[in-house]
C-alpha cells in the first residue's frame, strides 16, 4: 500500500502495483457528498474531462460505477473496489440528513402524528415503510435487518 498526494494535504491510498502508473499525474482532492475523491483532468478528443482515480485502476463497463466498498473516496486500493449499478451505488451511501424530523440513523425518521420513530427503506425509488417503533435505535435495527436482505453486501447498515 502507497500513499500519492493530493491537493489540500490529503493523499489517496493505492495498492503497490498501481502506483508507479498513478504517481505520474497530477490528482486533486474533490470533495463528494459524504468523503473526498483523487481526480485529475485530461484531454481527449480536444475537450478537457476529469477523470477519478479510481476509474485508472478498475475497468468499469458502460453503464456501471465504480464503488468503494468502506465508503471512503480516497481509498483506491484494489480489495476497496467493486463494479456496481447506480442503484447499488446509493444503498452503499451514509445517511443523508434532510431535514429536522430526520434521525441520525440511516432509514429512521421522526413521524410527528404518531410521535414514534418510522423506518422505511427505498429501493428502485418505491418507499416501504417498516413499521412504527417507541425508540430511534429499534427503528434503525429494522432498517438494518431490511437493507442486509434487499441490498446484501451492499447495505449500508447503522450498527
């Protein structure tokens, strides 16, 4: 494992056969929505893309993404990295607090008629609800037990 710097003082983390090819460009750090991402730029066909470090290392067919499995951008080793859908892509995601109803747990929001604690899972963009529970940790198991069985190893569990 290498580490190759990055812009900022961050560094994104390699496996050793990779990174003579990858310590030739020069990556910046990309801020995502929940962890930093190493991409550089080129030019092809006379236009100018970003291109992420990760895409350098595994081969992603059209109409698939590359997915770190840990959640963390910045690390591209080879034993991080899976070929996924899009879909597959969110159910890996970390939770994405929208408003003040929402709970710290993923799948787990505040339902004020009932003054209890909803989970409920998305997938292919279909909601279902998963009951209604007194406490926010029960909530967040049932989402848990849900998302292990719909996503398998791509859920993104609270615990």
């Amino acid at each position: 494992m290498k580490r190759i710097p990055l812009t900022q003082g961050k560094f994104a983390i390699v496996d050793d056969e990779d990174y003579e090819r990858l310590i030739q460009y020069d990556w910046y750090v990309h801020k995502g929505r929940h962890t930093y991402y190493a991409r550089r730029s080129v030019k092809e066909d006379g236009k100018w893309k970003v291109r992420c470090m990760h895409s350098d290392i595994i081969n992603v067919p059209t109409g698939f993404q590359a997915d770190h499995k840990n959640r963390k951008g910045y690390d591209n080793r080879k034993c991080n990295l899976r070929i996924c859908t899009h879909a597959q892509n969110i159910q890996n995601s970390k939770l994405n607090k929208t408003s003040k109803y929402s709970s710290r747990y993923k799948g787990v929001s505040w339902f004020k008629i009932t003054k209890k604690w909803r989970a409920y899972i998305k997938k292919n963009n279909v909601f279902t609800s998963l009951g209604y529970y007194s406490n926010e940790i029960d909530a967040a198991k049932a989402y848990d037990k849900a998302a292990r069985g719909l996503f398998g190893e791509f859920a993104c569990t609270n615990f």
